[in-house]
C-alpha cells in the first residue's frame, strides 16, 4: 500500500478492535504525521532534527508512542459510551465477524428483555473490548547505511532497518513487527539485542515476529535462524507473489495453491524444529521458558489479490490458515486510509489495463502499479525539461555504485544524467539505446512520492504539490468505491451483498494470469541456450505446470459463495497454450538465428 497510504490507519480504525500495519520505512513522512497529529489532538510535539543522533529511530518511537495514545484516548472514549442504536459502541459490535465470541454475545445482548440480564451482558462487552493491533512493517532490504563525518560507514546498529527496528522496540506499543521482502541477516540477528521479543518470566511476550514468506523452505530458514537466537516467530504470512501491491517477489513460477498446500502439509514441522532451539537458548541464558503460554506452532496467514469472502471461506477451510490479509481494497475506503482525492478517483475509476506491473522501483524489482499517477506525471515533466529523475531528497533506496563510490539512487538526477550519457556513448544500436533510455527513465521516486498522498489528505502539503505515488494491487481494479469501512468488513465477512461483480477473475485465476505475462518477460530478455538459463527455465515451467494441475482440481470442486471457478479453467487453459507457444517461438527463433 505504500509508505504513506497506511501511515495513520491504526489511528483512524484500531479503536474499533481492527488490525493493521504502518510502514516505518520513511522516518521523515512520520515526522510530519506525528506533527499534524499531535496538533489535533492537543499533544505536546518538540521536532527532532533530521541530523539529530539516532534521529531515525527516535522518530519512529515517538510517532509510533503518539498513535498509541491517541488510539488509547479514541478507544476509551468508545468503551465508555452507551450501546445507543447508532453510538460508537455498537458501531464497534457491528464491525466483528460473526463469528466473534464478542458479536455472537451482543447479538444475545439485543434479544434479551430482562434489565438485570442486559445491565449483566453489557458489562461482559464492555470487558470484551480491545484496541486493534498497531503492528508495522519493515522492509528488511530497505538497509542504507550512512557514512560518518569522516566518511566512514556507521556502525550497523545505523543502518535504516536497524534503526527502524529499534525505533519499533523502544516503543510502548505491545503488537508485532512484520519482516518482508526479504532475509537480512544483519538486521535478525540485531533483534536479539531487545528483551521486548522474548518471553517474560509470565509468558508474556510484548513485541512479536511476523514474516512474510514465499514458500515453506524461506519460513523454515528463516525461522531457523531467528530460533538460534531463541527468537519465535509469531506468524508466517505468505502473500502472492505477484497478485499484491507494492514490490512483487516473483516466486519462480510456484502459485499459490501449490505453495499453501506445503504449509498444510508440513505446518507442524515449523514448531518441531524451532522449538527445542528456543528452549536450549533459554536454558543457557538461564531464563525460564514459560512454554505452557507458547502456541503449539505459529499462525498461519495468506494475502494478495483476496477479493470476495468466498476465496477466504476456501483459504480457511481447505488450506487450513489461521487468517486472511487484505490491503488495497482499503485504499478506496477513506476511513482507513489517507489517499488523496485525485488519486482516489485513479482508483475507483481504473479498468484492469490501467493496473500493470511496472518497473519503476529504483531496487530493480517488479512494483505494482496505476497509470499516471502524479509522480509518473512530475517525472515526464522533468525528461522533457532535460532534468530527468529526482534531487532525492531521502534517499532509503541508494543501492546503485555504477558511476559513484558511495551508492546513489537510480531514479536520482544524479544517476539518470550519468547513465544518459553512458547510453548515448555506447556502440549499441539505435533500437537498443532507445530501449536502455526507457528502463533508466522508468526509475521514480518512490521515497517521497509514495508519502505525499498522504500528506495532501491530511492537508499538510497543497494538492497542487503533485508527485503522488501509489501502488495498489491489480485486485482493486473490481472495487470501484469509494466505500465506507462497514460496507467493506461487511464484504470481507460477506454479509450482504458483494461489491465486486460476478465477472471478476478468481484470484488464482489472476495469479495464473501474472505468472504467464511475466514468464513471457523472462523468456523474451534471456538466451534460451544459456545452460544456467535453461535449467532456471526449466525449473519455472515445472513450478508452473504443478501449480496448473492443481488449479484445474480447484476448478472442479464445490463452490463457495461468489467464487468465479470458471475463470480459473480459462487461465489454465490460456496458460498452458501460452506457455507451449512462448516455447516454441523461441526454439524457432534460435533456430533462424544459427
């Protein structure tokens, strides 16, 4: 959802009891919310200097104390009011799933008629209640470290995921912290530095660990390495490869059914190797493990392209998982999040081709997308200036040392300047130059721009400001909004009617779908003769064919509610034909070649 499209969500929808996730990538963009925020809602603010020491992670603590005070103040007030027909309280009820203990004893609450009896229930509510999570995310990649005054590297702990992460211990809120996009070593093994991620003497266990995974194999690695250091991992949320927002993790070909079929499969084998590893780490620390309080094994979650309650009813209940994720769909739900009006109405009024997986993240990964967005605007307006790229002026995403001993970013003007001349210095062809222009002129800011819808929103910066970067996930195409927050929990818990149509794909059939376009993308930059090429290729069209025949099993079983199981025979038809073609052209075209 982007650095700044979730950055006061707990705010606006934890004090209904709702989950949800800040990214704390960008430190300066907190800064500026927690200003705003803290004006609202009359809370002392003193800035702290963007050169201050340790300034990074200092922000990220006082941002992160401020939203859980103001959540805290927002929940109290709703705690303490009536169960009026249209009071906070009961709109906090309404918002449950049925499911809920909670909501399952107001609806009992609602038909009771004795008074002692309703005064008795309501007082159960009342202690029922609970803030939602304010959980946060780090981008475990996103890892810049600055040089010192002399110029020499900072220590590690300075590194900006390090610093984020210490950012997020020292902060008073009790949630979890969700590691993705990738394993870094440096930055796990620096968790072990806080007491907040292991367990108390009680079993409590303040600051927990989700990661986001790809497959079986990266949980089990991962979770491994964690578990030496005594570290559990609370949750493995598994997400879509391709079918999400934001940067898109190509899986080599391995779908989603293929991959939660594993987790089922294997689930119980996570606790049985990381277990007795935090147990011996305990032990020689001389700690007590209170392993009655630990879960027999960790949550199980899935996300990515989930569109209608029928897909979480078959995610539940045929894979098994313990719950389900959803992000862009809130982006079109203005309770939840801050998107700024002319993008919102991008959103709403974007068909399926205006959704498209791009190349323009400065880290060289795939990064989803809309088209025209203010930021792909502003960049258009800078190339035909001759002033091509960004001042950068945050710079999390300096990873590039073609041109520079320290690393810039590649959609910095500083890069696409050198690059520029680069190309047009080449002895390549026309075509090819013209083809190298185009990647390099793709790179955008994604630092700031990903925050400024945000800041338009909440009326901190003048919409005609621009330079707006979104980055939804190509479900939101079916989701036209924009949608209040009970029309959209009431279509996740489908209750009602849905708000997608009928004719939407399934979401296996749109994973299907992606896999095909980028595989084609693979296959047309590659040399098929390349033995490395070939066996990697070779691996993927293997990925890929066993995750169809498990498509084509789903698409013949029983349908849950509102489920287009139609749609995903035709992927894998598509796919499979696709896929046969893709191969056939290229043998002919080397062949032509030779």
């Amino acid at each position: 959802m982007g650095t700044g499209h979730s950055i006061d969500t707990p705010i606006r929808v934890a004090p209904f009891g709702i989950d949800s996730v800040i990214s704390i990538v960008d430190d300066l963009l907190v800064e500026r919310i927690r200003k705003h925020y803290s004006k609202e809602f009359e809370l002392p603010f003193t800035q702290i200097a963007r050169n201050a020491t340790d300034g990074r992670a200092q922000r990220i603590t006082a941002y992160l104390d401020t939203v859980h005070q103001i959540v805290q103040t927002r929940f109290e007030d709703i705690k303490n009011s009536s169960f009026a027909k249209d009071s906070a309280k009961t709109r906090f009820f309404e918002l449950l799933p049925d499911v809920s203990p909670a909501k399952v004893l107001w609806k009992q609450m609602l038909h009771e008629k004795n008074p002692g009896e309703i005064s008795r229930l309501q007082e159960m509510l009342t202690n029922m209640m609970k803030p939602g999570s304010i959980d946060v995310n780090i981008m475990s990649k996103v890892d810049f470290l600055a040089n010192d005054e002399t110029g020499q590297p900072m220590s590690s702990e300075f590194s900006d995921a390090c610093a984020a992460l210490r950012g997020y211990a020292e902060s008073v809120v009790d949630s979890a912290v969700v590691l993705s996009a990738g394993f870094n070593p440096r930055l796990y093994g620096y968790i072990s530095n806080f007491p907040q991620f292991y367990r108390d003497a009680s079993g409590h266990l303040r600051k927990k660990i989700i990661l986001k995974v790809s497959d079986f194999r990266s949980a089990l690695i991962q979770g491994k390495f964690l578990a030496k250091s005594g570290l559990e991992v609370a949750e493995f949320r598994i997400e879509s490869g391709l079918n999400c927002g934001g940067h898109a993790f190509y899986s080599d070909g391995r779908l989603l059914p293929a991959i939660l079929d594993e987790f089922r499969e294997k689930k119980s084998e996570l606790n049985a190797q990381f277990r007795p590893m935090i147990e011996a780490f305990y032990e020689k620390m001389g700690w007590e493990y209170a392993n009655e309080h630990a879960p027999k094994e960790p949550r199980i979650t899935v996300q990515g392209g989930i569109g209608i309650h029928g897909e979480t009813l078959r995610l539940l209940d045929e894979y098994q998982v313990d719950a389900t994720g959803w992000g862009s769909p809130f982006l079109v739900v203005p309770e939840a999040t801050p998107v700024d009006d002319p993008t919102m109405q991008q959103l709403i009024e974007g068909g399926e081709e205006d959704f498209y997986l791009s190349n323009v993240s400065p880290l060289g990964v795939p990064f989803n997308n809309i088209r025209n967005t203010g930021s792909h605007q502003w960049h258009c307006d800078r190339v035909e200036k001759d002033k091509p790229g960004s001042p950068c002026p945050k710079g999390f995403l300096k990873t590039n040392t073609e041109f520079t001993e320290n690393p810039i970013c590649t959609a910095s003007t500083e890069y696409q300047l050198l690059k520029l001349v680069q190309i047009a210095s080449s002895e390549a062809s026309e075509d090819e130059k013209q083809k190298q222009r185009e990647r390099t002129l793709d790179k955008a800011c994604l630092c700031d721009h990903l925050g400024n819808g945000s800041l338009i929103k909440l009326g901190i910066i003048n919409e005609t400001h621009g330079r707006q970067a979104i980055c939804p996930g190509p479900n939101l195409a079916w989701f036209k909004g924009p949608y209040s927050l009970k029309e959209m929990v009431n279509h996740i818990y489908g209750r009602g009617e849905s708000l997608t149509p009928a004719q939407r794909p399934h979401m296996f059939a749109k994973e299907i779908d992606m896999n095909v376009d980028y595989l084609q993308r693979i296959v047309a930059q590659s040399d098929l003769n390349e033995p490395k090429t070939k066996k990697y290729l070779g691996n993927v069209v293997k990925n890929m064919e066993e995750g169809l025949a498990l498509c084509e099993i789903l698409a013949q079983s029983k349908r849950y509610i509102d489920e287009n199981l139609e749609s995903i025979q035709l992927s894998v038809d598509k796919a499979r034909v696709a896929m046969r073609e893709l191969f056939e052209s290229q043998s002919q075209e080397e062949a032509t070649l030779v």
